[in-house]
C-alpha cells in the first residue's frame, strides 16, 4: 500500500474508533428541552425549603444520562442464582470484617438493640452487605443516578421522580452539595446506603450532634438502620429463618417467590417440619435457594421479610441473615 493509501486507512481507523466511541459513552448532557418534566420540578420545588428553582435546574442541566445506571438496574446482582450471590456477600473477608465492626462499635450497636430491638449483628451484617462497614458508599453521583433513572428508565420512572424530588429537599435540609454526593446506581447514599426518601423518614441522630447525618457518622448509619427494621415491624426476639434439614414431599407446592408470609404454622408441621412458634396461624414463607449442592430450603418468619423491606429480594435478605448469623457465632452474641 502506497503512504496516500495508509494514510487514507488510519483517518478512516480514527473516524471509526472515535464514533464507536461517541456510540459507547455513557455520558449524556441533560436538556431540560428534552426533559421538561425536570424543569417542572424545579419549578414546583421553588421556594420549598428553601430551593430556589432556578438554581435546581443548574443541577439539572450539570447531570450526566448515564447508560451503565440503566444496565446495572437491568442486571441487578440479585438476580444471581443463591450460591453465587451468597459467595459475594457471606465469606471469610466479609465475615472478619463484620466481627471488627461490632467489637469496635460495640456500645452504640448495644445502644440501637436496646432502644430499637434488632439485634445487633443483623445492624452490622445489612451495614457489611450494603457499603462493606463503610468502606464502599458507590462511586456515582445520586443527581445521575436519579436524574437518569427518572427520565430514561420508564418502567419506575414514577418512583425514581419521586426520589428526585426528595433529594432535592435533602439537599436543602441538610445543607448538602448534590453535584458532590455520591452513591449506587440506584441512588442509594451513605453508610446504610438509604434512598432519598429513606433518609427523610427514617435517618436518626444517634451521636447527639444535632443533625442524622449518614454519609459520615457511623454510630447515625447504626441507628438509623435499626429504626428503619424497627418503623417496618421488626419483632424483637423473634425467629428469622428457620433450616428444613429434610424436605418432604410436597413443600415444593408450598414455594413462594413472593415477599410476605403465607403458609400456615399447621400446614407446615403436617409434612412433619419441627418449626417453632405457638401461633398455629401465623404464616411463613417457605422458600427455595439453589446451593452448589442443590435445593435448599429455608422458612422465612416475619422478621426475614422485614428485611427485606430494605431490599426486595429474598437473597439478600438471607445473605443478611447468614452473614449475621456467622458474625454472632464468631462474637458470642
């Protein structure tokens, strides 16, 4: 090939690469021309709390559409089967982790059990699970995550409009920077990684400054997310799951996917399961996980499904449970 052809090559490599380029970015500039439901909340906002609608829109125009946030909902790592979600979350690493955590904050999490009735290895696994004790609090600006989520993701745009406009309002109560916060994909913020709405409902000062501040007061992230079990119903002292060492025939009929109670106490001792409880009505969610070594089956009580109120999904709430479960073996509680 003569240098007029290699030349004409490498300018037609450069367009090439940069429109692939362009193609897999995942910036996107906001235009509240395109977006006007963005400039309608800036404008129903003003003078809210103290917002100033035109200074809202600034951070609206400042927001990036980012399409790995849309991906990430879209492939949510609780959609992995249980053996694997489980390694991700209930292992060596996780598991010293947690027993640090609690010995070196054992008086505020005894603090939170007794005021609020969780126990505290439950506190210290969702905390490990979450953000590992702190250390990980999610690397994407929360005004992305919501703005792109309320505007490009259809299917809960309803949802993630409304926890945009109570991260606007958080911003103003507790006098944050939103072009400065960070957080998940989902928009979920600080040590227990609370949504926006969360954080207004159920975020308490638990260190006495004055002020629940979650994205740096540890002993506030231990007592908020004791409040937040405890406001959904936690009942202390409580069953959480109970082992089905071996199934019977017939509680496969029995599976739910689904995240409240709704099998009998009686219906399942009739297959001859011990499980404990006195109320002959009160239900449980029979469930099954997918192990290495195939099916295992787990009863969830009340308390199971109150954790998952934190997350909806099944494996998480048993990855709370299990990490908690060895934390607490390991610590004596």
């Amino acid at each position: 090939m003569d240098q007029s052809g290699v030349s004409k090559t490498r300018r037609w490599c450069a367009g090439v690469l940069s429109a692939l380029a362009m193609w897999a970015s995942p910036l996107y500039a906001v235009s509240l021309e395109k977006y006007p439901q963005l400039a309608e909340l800036a404008d129903r906002l003003d003078g809210v709390e103290g917002l100033q609608g035109q200074k809202m829109k600034s951070w609206f125009r400042d927001a990036k559409i980012q399409t790995k946030i849309i991906d990430a909902m879209n492939r949510p790592a609780e959609r992995l089967s249980w053996h694997r979600y489980q390694s991700l979350f209930v292992n060596p690493a996780s598991i010293n982790g947690g027993i640090q955590f609690l010995k070196q904050h054992a008086q505020i999490l005894a603090t939170a059990e007794e005021r609020f009735g969780v126990p505290a290895e439950i506190i210290v696994a969702i905390i490990g699970i979450e953000t590992r004790y702190g250390k990980v609090m999610g690397s994407l600006r929360v005004l992305d995550s919501l703005v792109t989520l309320s505007v490009e993701y259809p299917r809960r745009s309803k949802f993630f409009s409304s926890e945009l406009e109570h991260f606007m309002q958080l911003v103003a109560e507790q006098g944050l920077d939103p072009l400065a916060i960070k957080g998940s994909y989902a928009g979920a913020m600080g040590i227990p990684q609370f949504m926006p709405s969360s954080y207004r409902n159920y975020a308490v000062d638990f260190d006495g400054d004055g002020r629940a501040d979650l994205l740096n007061s540890v002993a506030d992230a231990i007592g908020s997310a004791a409040n937040y079990l405890a406001r959904h119903r936690w009942a202390p002292n409580e069953a959480i799951v109970t082992r089905v060492l071996n199934a019977p025939e017939g509680l496969d009929d029995m599976v739910t996917r689904k995240l409240s109670p709704h099998s009998p106490l009686s219906s399942v001792r009739a297959l001859n399961i011990p499980v404990s409880g006195d109320d002959a009505d009160e239900k449980v969610g029979v469930m099954r996980f997918e192990g290495k070594l195939g099916p295992d089956y787990r009863l969830g009580h009340h308390n199971f499904f109150v954790i998952t109120r934190y997350n909806r999904s099944q494996n998480y709430a048993m990855s709370v449970f299990e990490l908690a479960e060895q934390i607490a073996s390991a610590t004596g509680n």
